[in-house]
C-alpha cells in the first residue's frame, strides 16, 4: 500500500474518534435524563467498538464488503457534529431563556433526518448550469453538453440515465463529453439492472465521447469500455479525433495509467490550428495543459468535494477544482459530476449537467 494511504487512514481514524466523542457528549447533553448514567457509558463504549472495528475490518482487508459502510457511518458522525455544534451556539445565545435542552432533544433527530433529506436531493436533483465560452480560434457557434461522474451501480443507473438523456435533447446539445468514471468500479450492476438502453439514449448530431476515470480502471477497464461502446457512445483511450474539419476532440486515460502519454505527445502529429478539446478525468494537470495550443478542458473526479468540508480539500488539492476559469488562451472547466461516489448524498455540492455555449473567434 502507498505511504499516502497510511497517511489518509491516520488521519480518519483521528477524525472518526472526535465525531464519536462529540457525537456522546450531545446524546449525554440532551438526553443524559431519560437515560441512566450506565446505559450511556454502555452506548458510547458500543458505538466505539462497531465504527472503529466497521473501519478496521474494512481497511485490513478482512471483510471488503464493509467499505460501502464506513462512509455512511463518517457522515453521519459528521451530520450529528454539525447539529453539535448548532445547538451548542443556540443554547449558549438563548440559555436565559432554556430551562432544560428538552427542546433541543426533540429538535435533534429533526435536524439530522433534515440534513440527509437535503444531501439525498442534492445527490439525485441535477442542476443545469451554462458556461458561454469565445475561443482565439475560428468555430461555427456549438452546443456542448457535460456530465461525468455516474460511478452507474446499484443506487445510480437507468433512471438517471434517462433524465440525463432528456436533458442533453431539451437543451438542444450538439456535442456530448463525458469525462470518465462512468461505471461504478465494474459492469455488474449495470448488466444486472439492463441500464444498456438507457445509456444509449445519450445522443448528439456531432457525437457521444468518453474516457474512463480512476474507477473505470479498477481492473474492469476492458469489459466497461466495451459496454460503453456498445451503447453508441465512443471512448476515446489516449487517442484523437478530429470531427468534420471543424475541431478536434483528445481523449486522456485517467492518471491512474503511469505510463500515459502527455497531452504534449498527443498533439504532436495532429493540427493544432483546429480547436481542441481534451477530456481528462482528474483536474490534475491544468497548468501543464494551460501552455499548450488547447482550446477547452473538461474534467470531473473532484465532485466539489461531494460533502462539506470537503470541498475545502478539493480547493487545496487543484489548482481549479470546480467551475471555469481562462488561463492563457485556454478555458478549463471542471464539473462536480452527475452522480456521486459512495453514498447518494451531497451537502454543499449538487449533482449537476454542464452545458457549453462556445464560439469561435471572428
């Protein structure tokens, strides 16, 4: 295991101890006189032992499985924090007027069931947000419709694809980019469940592109490219493609591929008076791709964080981890992705579809 890796667990491992201890001292606060003082020693010893043997089970490899666990039990450690932390700057302001925190006691699982309410509408209620870009380069006015992000699994699949597809036709799109983790590690909730005819309803005059993220490389690469072409839709594994005369389109494999050739390399032997359009999964290489002759970058993987404080991390982690911004000639847009990761919950993020107006220079 990388040495990032043991740093990462060290570091959730301090925070999940602090959610645990917040999370008793706020049922002993608002609670401690409906229950004896052993029940609760009792509780806080439990909970304890499950979330920190849930995690270390996980992490030691002994049951796998219990990975999709550990981030429910993180957010909602987290949720209850925040409540915390609310009702202790409540009951500091008003606590003349309290007599006892009962009301806060019926308040708290309103709170908290309000909190995941929000993250699960956030998680499956896109937003469409528009970008209007002027390239340095000559291009006929184009539509371009974004989405990444769809990790396609058990809690994310025809549905969604559906609603996608509906959108990209209602906002009239002529070019669709979808820049990587499209299925969720592998293809077997997405054959289990026939999300093929859904996914094929991705359409556009001018074409569907992909490349695969880091969670389409999880060893399954072979057989979800091959579903994702099946469905109509091309994916483009570090290679160019030049569209009508009018622009090109550079496919990058995620950077989970060592041995990937540059964005340099690729445009080596192509026309770069052409406007070029690249799809890169992680937003990683941006200031390298921004000295280039590239026209427009769209990339995902970040999520905007997907969950506050999160996206305080992605903003410290790349040098633009969400929206757009122009450097140099080009523009660089990064999307929080259509889907998520994980659990279907979003808080401070929203599941969202880009669409790009560009014109050319005139």
């Amino acid at each position: 295991m990388e040495t990032r890796y043991y740093f990462i667990f060290a570091a959730v491992f301090v925070v999940l101890q602090l959610f645990l201890y917040i999370f008793n001292r706020t049922l002993g606060w608002l609670y401690g006189a409906f229950l004896p003082q052993q029940g609760r020693y009792l509780f806080a010893i439990l909970s304890y032992l499950l979330a920190n043997g849930i995690i270390l089970l996980t992490v030691l490899r002994v049951s796998p499985s219990l990975f999709r666990v550990t981030p429910y039990i993180l957010v909602i450690l987290l949720y209850s924090a925040f409540i915390s932390l609310a009702f202790g700057i409540i009951w500091w302001l008003g606590k003349s007027y309290f007599q006892s925190p009962r009301l806060l006691a019926w308040a708290y699982p309103v709170a908290m069931f309000g909190l995941i309410s929000v993250s699960v509408y956030n998680a499956y209620t896109p937003k469409i947000v528009h970008y209007q870009i002027t390239l340095d380069k000559p291009l006929n006015p184009l539509r371009i419709g974004l989405a990444s992000d769809f990790h396609l699994g058990t809690l994310f699949g025809a549905k969604q694809m559906d609603q996608l597809a509906a959108i990209f036709d209602q906002q009239k799109v002529d070019l669709i980019l979808l820049p990587g983790d499209i299925m969720d590690d592998n293809v077997d909730a997405y054959l289990s469940q026939q999300m093929q005819p859904s996914l094929a309803k991705l359409k556009a005059p001018l074409g569907v592109y992909a490349t695969l993220g880091n969670h389409d490389f999880f060893g399954d690469q072979q057989r979800i490219a091959e579903q994702i072409k099946q469905a109509g839709i091309k994916v483009l594994w570090d290679q160019t493609e030049t569209i009508h005369q009018e622009f090109m389109i550079v496919g990058r494999n995620d950077d989970l591929v060592k041995d990937r050739p540059s964005t340099a390399q690729l445009l080596e032997s192509v026309d770069t008076s052409l406007p070029i359009f690249v799809l890169d999964h992680r937003p990683s290489e941006i200031e390298q791709i921004s000295q280039l002759p590239v026209d427009l970058l769209v990339a995902g993987h970040t999520h905007n964080g997907q969950i506050f404080p999160a996206n305080l991390i992605t903003k410290l982690t790349y040098r633009l981890a969400y929206g757009h911004e122009k450097i140099g000639h080009g523009h660089f847009i990064v999307t929080s992705g259509y889907g998520f990761w994980g659990i279907p919950m979003r808080l401070g993020s929203q599941s969202e579809v880009v669409i790009i107006d560009v014109k050319g220079k005139e």
